[in-house]
C-alpha cells in the first residue's frame, strides 16, 4: 500500500484540456442557435458529458486511478442514463 | 486485588470521555458509538413529536365533521408530521443510529473512515432539523402542501415553504455525507480476512442503503432548489403557465423519493436478518440470496419512481414501464421473507424480546408489500390512489417495516450499547400492546379505501365513521404500548441489571467484545477466519 504512486499529469495536457473545455463550451453556446426541438436538451447533455469525461478522467485523475473507480464511476453515469431515459418513456409518448 | 483489577479493566465509550464534560463528552466526540446514540436521542426526540401530531390527526378523524381542528390545520399537521417523520425519523432512523453504531464493530474496525466528517454529519443533521421546525413558527403560518411538496400548489401557497423545502435540502447533506462515510468504511476498513462474502448481513444493507444515499439524495436537493427558484425568482420550471411541466417535478421529486423508501427499509431488512439467525440458533439460510437481493433492491429500486404518479397523466408506455417493474421489485423482497422464513425453519426458536419485534415485522412487511401491489398494478391503482389505502400501505411499509425493525434492532442492541438489561416482561407487555394498537391503527385504513375515503380531509362522509373510530383507539393503544417501552428501556438505562457480552448467544464481532464496548471497540483488530452466523 505504502508503494502506491501517484501519476504526475504535465501542465501541457491541462492546458490541452483546458482549452477543449473553453470549445466545448463555446460550442454548447452555439448549439442553442440551431433549432434542435426536443433534441436540444440531449445536445447539451452530451456537450456536457463529454466536458465532464475530461474532468473526471484527467482533472480527477480517473484515468491513472484504479480500474475500480472507473468502474464505479461508469456504473453510475449508466444509472443516470437508465434514469433519464425512463423519464423520456413518459415525456416523448404523453 | 479485585480493586487493582477493576482500575486496570479497559473504560468503556461511556466512561472514556475525552477530558470533556457535561455535553460536551457528546457534541464535540467523534466517537461512532455517541455518535449513533447522538442520532438515537434526537432521531425519538422528533420522532415524539411526529407521534403528537398524528395522534392529533385520528382525534380529528374519530368522528366526521370538525373534532379538534380546522381543514387547515388538518392541512399543516398531515404536513409536518409526514416531514418530521420522513425526513427527520425514518430516513436517518437505522442507518444513522445503528449504522454508525454497529456497521465498524461488526466488520472489525475502530471507527468508521471520516469520524470529523462523521460528526460533520449529525451537526448538518440538527441545522436541517431546526430550519424544517421553524417553518412552524416564522411568516405565513405551517406549509400546508404535504411531505412531498408537490408542484405548483408548493411555490404558490402562502404558508411558509422557504424554511421547509429548505431545511429538507441541508438534510440530503448530512445523508450524503453518511452515505459516503459508510461506503468508504466497509471498503477499506474490514478486518483482516473478512471478505465481501464473511459480511453479515447487517453492514451490507447498511453499504447498500449508502449507496442510494449518495446517489439519490443530490436529485431531490436540486429539485428543491428548483421548488426555492419558482417561489422565489418566478423562473418557470414547474409552472405550466411559463410552459413548465407540473409531472416533471413529480418525476424529480420520485426519482430520489421512492429510493428513499430502500434507505428507510434496506436497514430494516438488514437488522432483522441479524435478529431471526441469533434467536433461532442457525446459520441465516441462503446468504448468498439474502445479500444479492439487497442488491438487487438498491438497484431495480431507482427505476419504480413512476408507480407513485399512475393518476397524473404520464403516457400509457410510462406507466407500463413503471408498472412492470414495480412488480419485478417485489421478488427480491419476497426472496428475504422467504430466507427469514426458512431460517426459523427447523430452529432452536427463543421467543425474546427482538424476535418478537422480528416476527411481527416480517408480518406487517408482508401486509405493506402485498397491498403495494394492489397499488403497483394499474387498473386497481385508479381506484385506490389518493384514498386511505395508500394510507394504510404506506404506514404498513414505513412505519411497520422501519419502525418494527428499529424497535427489534434497538431491543437487540441495547445491552451492547448501555451494558445494560431491560425488564423482559414489561417489553413484552409493550410490544404486544403496541403491536394490536398498530393493526387497529391501519388496518381499517385498507377498507375505508376501498369503499373510497379519500386521504388527506379532515371530514368525511358519515358511513366512514366505524373503521374509523377503530383506527383512532387503535392510535391510543399503540401509543400506550410505545409508552411503556420508552419507559421500560428508560429504567434500564438508569437502574438495569449489567449485561453480559452476549446476552443473546449471538456471532457477530459485537458479541465478542465487552458490553458496553471500549473507546476503539477492539483490543486488536481481530482476523476473521471462518463464515458469519455459524452455529455449532
């Protein structure tokens, strides 16, 4: 336990991501000039889960982290996701 | 030379104070054990004066027409009694008290993970406690919506919603944060040797309900932040006339709120499967089952949401879905009756104290689930929604399933956690009062809905009145039977005969260790060699 490291990320691949934080925040800006009807909620949706894969994976370390975490972490993205499409059953069929 | 002894025997939590006084040795610990018995004495507290209040609503009911109170203050006591005991009594109740008691004792540890973090947690626990009851007393006079603060009638009423929705909000907090605390101790704090599979039942309903804690709770923390946003800035959310969806709010607030019953009864389950094997001298039968249908209840239970909206206008798909899989929910509950069953089975069977609470728990549970899926299939569900049936049921699950199993767990655990026996015959003498007080109380609850009482008036139609004259004595001699355990474990605490370390014969790590435990629970953290629950 004691030996256990801890991954060094650089700063070159926060910024990185830092900067495809800020485009895909522009972008989930610019979606909402496109007339996407009910779709336009899953657009930012997906804007945003992908933001957040890149937090989670590299601003929390997730991706040097045990295998575990992950799949945790993915256990209960998939819930939300079960969730919401329940959700959807009632709202697209009303 | 017994002297010399006794002042070199280990303190236990009780003695060991820390160099503190007064209350301080309590608010400032962070101990598991105070703190657990910190929840115990404000979880009754509350739990007091939600009693009051219903007690207060069957006197209104014991005759039709106005008794003792008005359509409004019907109104505000069904509320604050519904948010008393569900926010402040049932959701914390078994997790908070004997989770944070037992749950490191029995998978071998001193403490739990986080114990500032634990502590953290009851102080949240209090704020969110004191803003909810201030509701009562500040601006436009009690919120009148119910426990479940339904959209729009919640931020268009003048009655003094901000404290409630709000004090209801810091409380997920103090869930999440015990969610979390708990998930992390079962991961990393087991003794050495005891796996996933030499769990007792107990830590993994506990682990299971966590994970609902941690999961569930935000979403209602941020649908009553939304309910805050309507009253407040008007925003529209919820409010069809700004194009906002009334159901959407519905699904919200159910999202968490119907996982929240798995918090109330996962531990229930939990403790009860602790009691029957200790008190029918055998191994718990089909362990594998009993912990994968936990499982499988914190799981499948996030998805039945909907079969509290049946009436609300979802599409005719949605409430086939939901329908569908509120029956899929009932078979891991059905497959603990059957364990607990079957584990009596054949067993050395002593009738004490906790088995009887036990015993009548699984028949109240079996009462509540049945009854759950006259209302979990759609065409009986018309009919009986909104009526004293959903009533009766609820209380069956909640409070017969919650509350049984805490009153077994607290008889079970108590000379662990006092050192301390209680008078045997008066606690039987109160559970069999408060058990006939309890059927009297709801069973008539299932009649009246059928002949179509609808729930929440404070009036009623004159051909309703024998059920509930029932119901309303019913309420009396239950609470005379609650009264006497109070008083029963109270003289004990104070002048009870000294309990031996396993008074009931049971194998868990608690009745290994002294009666009340030390500071750290453990000389040495002991190696765990061999199955939970073996019976020679």
């Amino acid at each position: 336990m004691a030996e256990e490291k801890h991954h060094i990320t650089s700063y070159k691949t926060y910024l990185l991501v830092l900067s495809l934080l800020i485009v895909f925040t522009l972008l989930s800006v610019a979606i909402t000039q496109i007339e996407l009807s009910r779709w336009a909620a899953a657009a930012a949706l997906l804007v945003a889960g992908i933001k957040s894969t890149f937090v989670l994976m590299i601003f929390m370390h997730l991706k040097y982290d045990q295998r575990m975490f992950r799949v945790m972490v993915g256990l209960i993205v998939a819930l939300v996701v079960v969730v919401i499409i329940i959700t959807m059953l009632d709202f697209l069929f009303r | 030379m017994s002297e010399n002894k006794q002042n070199s025997a280990p303190k236990s939590y009780l003695e060991e104070t820390g160099g503190r006084k007064g209350i301080f040795k309590w608010i400032l610990s962070t101990d598991h054990k105070r703190i657990g018995l910190l929840y115990l004495y404000s979880i009754m507290a509350w739990f007091f004066i939600g009693v009051t209040l219903g007690v207060l609503m069957k006197l209104e009911l014991i005759a039709p027409g106005k008794t003792i109170m008005g359509a409004q203050s019907y109104n505000a006591t069904f509320t604050v009694h519904g948010v008393i005991m569900i926010f402040l009594v049932v959701i914390p109740g078994l997790p908070a008290v004997f989770g944070n008691f037992m749950l490191p004792i029995q998978i071998g540890a001193k403490d739990v993970a986080f114990p500032k973090l634990n502590l953290l947690s009851w102080y949240i626990y209090i704020a969110g406690s004191i803003l909810v009851v201030s509701s009562l007393f500040a601006g436009g006079g009690p919120p009148d919506t119910g426990w479940t603060f339904y959209a729009p009638y919640s931020f268009k009423t003048g009655t003094n919603m901000l404290p409630a929705v709000l004090g209801a909000f810091v409380l997920g907090f103090s869930s999440i944060l015990t969610g979390l605390n708990f998930i992390v101790t079962t991961h990393r704090l087991r003794a050495p040797g005891m796996s996933w599979m030499k769990l007792p039942v107990f830590p993994w309903a506990i682990y299971g309900t966590a994970w609902i804690q941690l999961l569930a709770t935000p979403i209602v923390g941020i649908t009553l932040l939304m309910v805050l946003g309507e009253r407040i800035f008007n925003i529209g959310f919820f409010d069809p006339a700004k194009g906002g969806d009334p159901i959407l709010f519905q699904h919200l607030f159910w999202i968490y709120s119907h996982p929240a019953v798995y918090i109330m009864i996962l531990p229930a389950m939990g403790a009860i499967s602790e009691i029957i094997p200790t008190f029918s001298k055998k191994t718990i039968f089909g362990y594998r089952f009993i912990v994968f249908s936990t499982l499988a209840i914190a799981f499948v239970g996030y998805f039945v949401w909907g079969h509290h909206m049946f009436t609300s206008g979802m599409s005719g798909t949605a409430l086939f879905t939901f329908s569908i899989l509120t029956f899929i929910v009932a078979i891991p509950s059905a497959i603990k009756v059957f364990n607990w069953v079957a584990t009596m089975h054949q067993g050395s069977i002593s009738t004490d104290v906790p088995f009887l609470w036990a015993a009548s728990f699984i028949f109240v549970f079996l009462v509540g689930g049945l009854t759950g899926l006259v209302l979990g299939a759609l065409a009986t569900n018309v009919h009986l929604h909104d009526t004293a049936f959903v009533v009766g049921h609820f209380h069956f699950i909640v409070f017969g399933g919650t509350g049984f199993a805490f009153f077994g767990a607290l008889h079970y655990w108590f000379p662990k956690i006092y050192g301390k026996m209680y008078d045997r015959s008066w606690a039987k003498t109160g559970w069999a009062i408060f058990f006939v007080g309890y059927i009297a109380l709801y069973m008539p609850m299932f009649f009246l809905g059928v002949m179509g009482m609808p729930r929440r008036y404070f009036d009623y139609l004159p051909e309703y009145h024998g059920p509930n004259i029932i119901s309303s004595l019913g309420a009396l001699v239950m609470v005379t039977g609650f009264v006497i355990m109070v008083i029963n474990l109270f003289r004990a605490v104070k002048t009870g005969e000294k309990a031996p370390q396993n008074p009931w014969g049971g194998t868990n790590l608690e009745w290994q260790i002294s009666s009340p435990p030390t500071l750290e629970n453990f000389d040495e953290i002991p190696t765990i060699d061999k199955a939970t629950y073996k019976y020679d």
